[in-house]
C-alpha cells in the first residue's frame, strides 16, 4: 500500500515522504495512530500544503536556535564524573526555557547520555535536510556543602568599619593612655628626688 508519512518515524520514513508499506503495517498501526494516510491525489496536495507550511516554520525555528549556548549545572564526583547524566530530555528542558520554544527531546541527536564536564556540540533534527546545532556546556553545581567550605571574605563596608572602630578606640584611650604616662612621669621624678 502507498502511504504519506504525516509524522516522523523512526528507520522508517520522515514526514512528507511517499513511501510502500506492507498493507498490515499502514492499516494496523500506521493510519490508525495518525502517523500516515493513505497516497490519494487530494492527500497528497493536502501534505504538500502541509509541508511548505511546516518547512518554513522550521526554517524560522532553526535561524532562532542554530549557535546558541546553553549551560547546564550537575553534581560532580571524582575526576569530574556527573552523578547521573545529562540526557536529551535535560537538554530539551533548558532549549524550552531558554530559547522559549518548544523542542521535543526526541529531535535532539545525542548518541549516548554525557557522563562529564565540558562543551558538546548537539545536533537537533528539525526536518531530514534541517539540522541546526547547539552548544551545550555542562559545568560543576556548587552545593550549599561547598559554600559553607569557602572561607568568608570580607565584604567592603566591614574592611571600612574595622579600622573606624579602632580609631574610635584609640581616641577614647588617649586620655587614658595620656594620663597613665603622666602618672609614670610622676612617680619617676618623685623617685628620682
């Protein structure tokens, strides 16, 4: 049987393709789930029409993403390993709000899950021909753990405040120190006579 694929399916046709299948197959699963429908002369222009619009769309779509630089922070063990993974569904997380678009995670082409720090480039299949590509930076999450770990610096107004408050200290002490030393002066002349 002839069939127009609707919809993307995996090793098997993407969208807008005209393609023979085994009869079985198209009326038992792939025109019941809306994936094709049957190859007619008014189908066809019907997925023609469909498929100018969606290209441009596309086109659109992949101007906005193609180069763009997203980060992604994970927890980090020994030798920079990531606990867990950053998966296509993470990426596709961060492309939605980031770029504010929504990118199904089965468009992005990730060939196994990355496991370590560093820059990846990642490729997103919008259409068979329309392949824009992204820069994915996966850095180190600081924990609270760690935060407590860094020593404190201080901040500028404390740096400003100590040395007032010592210089405070010492005024009041002055009249003190003063008349201690005029004391001493005292006792040694009296000493001395």
């Amino acid at each position: 049987m002839k069939v127009i694929f609707l919809q993307d399916v995996p090793r098997v046709a993407y969208a807008g393709d005209i393609k023979e299948v085994a009869d079985g197959y198209a009326r038992n699963y792939l025109i019941p789930k809306q994936l094709a429908a049957v190859a007619k002369p008014g189908a066809i222009n019907m997925v023609a029409a469909r498929q100018a619009k969606m290209a441009t769309e596309f086109s659109e779509l992949a101007n906005k993403i193609d180069g763009l630089e997203i980060t992604l922070k994970a927890r980090v063990g020994a030798k920079d390993r990531l606990f867990g993974a950053i998966t296509a569904a993470d990426i596709a997380t961060e492309l939605n709000s980031t770029a504010e678009v929504e990118i199904d995670k089965r468009k992005i082409v990730l060939d196994k899950p990355i496991h370590e720090l560093g820059d990846y480039e990642i490729a997103i299949r919008l259409a068979k021909d329309l392949v824009p590509k992204i820069k994915v930076t996966v850095s180190r999450e600081v924990t609270t753990e760690e935060v407590k770990e860094q020593p404190q610096e201080a901040t500028a107004e404390e740096e400003k405040e100590e040395p007032q408050e010592m210089v405070a200290e010492e005024v009041k002490n002055e009249p003190q120190q003063e008349a201690a030393v005029e004391a001493e002066k005292k006792a040694l002349q009296e000493e001395a006579e």
